[in-house]
C-alpha cells in the first residue's frame, strides 16, 4: 500500500469519513479500522522493533483521534503477532503495551517467535500453534 507518513499537521478530524488530510491508501484502512473490534498488529522485527510500515499506519490513526473533541482514539482489543531473527522484543512490546495504558485498548494476547532467519524456520515451531490457537479462542 502507498502510506506517507503523518505530517503533524493537526488538520485532520474535519470529516469523519476522510480525517487525514492526506489522500493516499489511509483511506482503506480508516473505515475498517473504525468498524473493527480487534487489531491484530502484525510485524518482523526490524531492529528491536516494529516495522517503518507499522509504525506510519499506526502513526496516521491520530487523524481518527482528531475527530473527536478529547483527541480519542476508538478502543480496541488487540493482538500481537511478531517473528524474528533474534528474540529481543523488548521495546516493541513497551510500546504495545502503551495502547492499553493510554489508548484503553485491552490485549487478547502476544505471540513472539525469534529464532526464524531463514525461509522454513518457522515450520514445526510451538509459536504457530499458540497463533492458531489464539485466533480460535478469538472467533
């Protein structure tokens, strides 16, 4: 997807239906994003952390606060899914665990699996099991 990344602009939160005032692929995850009950944050580790790609969808949802007089943000269930060469994922799960203290948000649960440098790493790994299971006890 084409996602700029947020200005810091404080001009969103005009219209509901479009709070960035940026026009690019934000535009597909807004309205769902909105209607959404759980999300589930997906990422390689890049560097003790989540993704570039991540972090600017993420940091483009303050146009979604914007809309609301107390800066806002909807509240959400959430899940943590990561893979990676290594197995510090330290700071990624410090900033996860900011969406509950301060955007209310409740985790349903984390899965992190190091150890995967190589293509088929991941095979056989307990890690797909407490994914799968994960999903289930969500449905």
């Amino acid at each position: 997807m084409n996602i700029r990344d947020c200005l810091g602009c404080y001009g969103g939160g005009k219209n509901a239906e479009s709070p960035c005032v940026q026009k690019d692929d934000m535009a597909k995850i807004y309205p769902v994003y909105k209607e959404a009950d759980i999300v589930v944050l997906a990422s390689p580790l890049y560097y003790w952390t989540f993704s570039g790609q991540l972090k600017t969808c993420f940091d483009r949802l303050f146009a979604v606060a914007e809309c609301n007089p107390d800066y806002s943000n909807p509240v959400k269930e959430t899940v943590l899914l990561m893979a990676a060469e290594g197995d510090e994922f330290e700071e990624s799960l410090y900033w996860y665990d900011r969406l509950e203290k301060h955007l209310g948000w409740k985790s349903l649960g984390k899965v992190l699996c190091g150890g995967v440098a190589g293509i088929g790493d991941i095979s056989g790994r307990k890690e797909l099991t407490e994914a799968y299971n994960l999903g289930k006890s969500i449905s």
